[in-house]
C-alpha cells in the first residue's frame, strides 16, 4: 500500500502551526513596544496635530444664550466672559454677563459689567435696559429708571424694558406707576419670561399674594431653568407665612442652580425664620462654599451664631460679612453687642457707633452704648 505520501502531509502541519504561533507572537510583543505596523512613516510625510476650532466672540455669546435657556448658568457666565475677552468692544457679553451676575448676589462686579456695556455701546437698547436693572438691585433707583427710560426711548416695544421700569418704579415706592408698567411689558409680550415675573414682583408689593404666585408661577412655566423665578415664589410663600410651601420653593431653586448661593440662603433665612438654626446654618455654610465671595450668607450665619448666644462664634461671621461688602444695619450692632457681651467693650464700640451712622436712632446700637457706658 502507498502511504507517504499522505503520512509527509500530515508532518508538515505542527510546523507550519509552530511558524505561525512564532509570528503572531513576534507580532503582539511589537505592539507593546509601541509600535505602529500599520503603516510607515516616511520621512517629511509627517502630519500635523490638529487644533480645536476657536470659537468666536459672537459665537461664544450665542452659547453663552442656550446656557442661560438650559439653566447652566457658571457656564453661560464663563462663556459671556470668554466673548467679552475674544472682542472687548462686544458690548452685549458685558451687558449679559452683569445680568447673570446681579442674579447671582454678585452686584458690584454686576454693575461693573452693566456700566462697561453702556460705556461701550449706549444706544443698545439692551444695554441701557440691563443697567437699569442691574443698578436697582444695587438700590439706586432713581439711577434705574432714567436708564430703563433711555432703553425705551431707544427702543419704544422693548418688553425687558417695560419689565425693569416696573420692578424699579416698586422699589421706588410708586406702585401704581409700577403697576400701569409691568401691565405695558406684559400687553407688549404675553409670553416674556421678564415681564410676568415683574408683573408677579409689583403684586407681592402691592400686597396681591395670590396674584403674585399665579404670575411667578407663569414665569416658572415659560422659563423652569431660572432659579431667582423660585426664589421669587418662595419669598412670596414666606410673606403669607407660608414656610412649607416657601421651603419647597427654595430647594427646588437649589436644585435647578447648586451653583447659585442665594437659593442656599434663602432656604437658610425660611429655616431661621421658624427657629430651626441647626438646619439654618447647614444652608448658610452651603452659600458660603458656593461662592466664598457672597457676603449675606456669612452674616446670617453670625445671626443664628448670636441669636444662640454663641457671640464669640458670630464674630468672625459678621466680620466677614461685613469686610465683603455687606451693609445690613443689623450685622454691625449683633457685631457690636456680641463683643459687649463678651466683655470686649474697646471693640464693640467702633460697629455700635457705625450702626448710629447707618440709623442714629437704632435701638440696639444704642442700648448697646449704654451697657459699655454702665448706665
């Protein structure tokens, strides 16, 4: 019988599976010294890293827009900063950027960006509204309502406009002028997220509760991603007294902006307002983490601190708050008479005397006075 044939055929299989097991192997160890075998390099053929796209200022501002509709705003700020660094003559990024800051509790550096816009550009409509607003909130409001003025003699149907008057002419005390305002912005816009959240703000002044709620509540509606459209229900929840439904307002503005350390103290104030100063002082601590800058949280937490007599605790607090700006008469005169308490009259009685300047008639302050002086 002829066989060798078959039986060669047979041997040549475990070799020609040892050879390929020795390449595959061979082949593996190269990749792990990274090298590249799919291709080779030859010289001067290299290729160039590519560079991310820079986007442009006005690119950067539109961005910074969609961020403020998603509720994203740190990252809308830094995009209305990038816009502003990429072409400081781009006066609107200024302008956006001060709204979202006064927002934010920060009013100096708010104004500061309001004012550079206008400085820039102050025949932008937009830009004379927002400096309106910007320096209400700062509390000039005479200064508020000749810019919101100018906006609208710029622009006669700028709703934003109408809106920012009408919040200004409350904080002024004129309500009925507020009022005719707020009603202006809303027949110009029904659906403008501004002008039924001033319109709900002149209510709250006028005393309209109910009205108030049912306007920020369509604010919320049209807009759900700002959280001073909750802080404005729930401040209004708490003037009814109200705590439960104010609370709820407040965490939910925590929840649609942890980076915003005004929702963090105002749920601290609703909590110290029903004596609770433990839960109290974890909001006020919260505030004071977000943003290490924003004063009145540091001063509510020296007035749980001292309402608990817990003085020599309240005074770094009130310090703090007010060395950052803050100018509540109240954090001066607890200030002062903590150290009163603490026997430290050489000390309390600079912030007693500095809250008689604010109000010469601040009976705290002036009972305060009277301790140190034995009477």
């Amino acid at each position: 019988m002829y066989i060798r044939p078959t039986s060669q055929r047979r041997r040549r299989w475990p070799c020609l599976l040892v050879l390929i097991l020795v390449l595959l192997a061979g082949f593996l160890y190269l990749r792990t010294q990274g090298l590249d075998l799919g291709f080779v390099h030859l010289p001067g053929r290299e290729f160039p890293t590519p560079t991310p796209t820079q986007l442009s200022s006005k690119e950067r501002l539109a961005q910074g827009d969609r961020y403020v509709e998603q509720g994203q705003i740190n990252d809308a700020i830094s995009e209305y900063r990038r816009a502003a660094d990429l072409d400081p003559s781009n006066s609107t990024a200024y302008a956006r950027l001060g709204r979202l800051l006064t927002l934010r509790g920060g009013y100096a550096e708010g104004l500061r960006n309001a004012q550079r816009a206008v400085e820039i550009d102050s025949e932008n409509p937009e830009n004379q509204a927002i400096l309106g607003m910007v320096l209400d909130w700062n509390g000039d409001f005479d200064a508020a309502i000749e810019a919101c003025l100018k906006a609208i003699d710029l622009k006669p149907d700028d709703v934003k406009a109408y809106a920012y008057l009408a919040e200004a002419y409350a904080d002024k005390g004129r309500l009925e002028r507020a009022l005719q305002t707020a009603d202006k912005a809303v027949a110009l816009d029904a659906g403008n997220v501004y002008a039924r959240r001033n319109l709900g703000y002149v209510l709250e002044r006028l005393g309209d509760y109910e009205g108030a709620i049912m306007e920020y509540i369509e604010a919320i509606s049209l807009q759900p991603n700002l959280a001073y459209l909750h802080l404005s229900l729930g401040r209004t929840y708490r003037a009814m007294g109200d705590f439960e439904g104010a609370i709820e307002a407040f965490r939910q503005a925590t929840e649609v902006d942890p980076y915003d350390p005004t929702t963090y103290d105002s749920l601290g104030l609703a909590y110290y307002q029903q004596q609770d100063y433990e839960l109290a002082i974890a909001q006020f601590k919260k505030a004071t983490e977000v943003d290490p800058e924003y004063a009145n949280a540091y001063g509510h937490l020296g007035w749980c601190y001292y309402v608990q007599r817990r003085y020599e605790d309240a005074i770094p607090q009130l310090e703090k708050a007010i060395s950052l700006g803050a100018t509540a008469i109240e954090f001066y005169y607890e200030l002062g008479l903590s150290y009163v308490y603490i026997g430290d009259c050489d000390n309390a009685l600079p912030w007693l005397q500095e809250a008689l300047e604010i109000d010469p008639y601040a009976e705290p302050a002036l009972q305060g006075l009277k301790a140190c002086q034995g009477e």
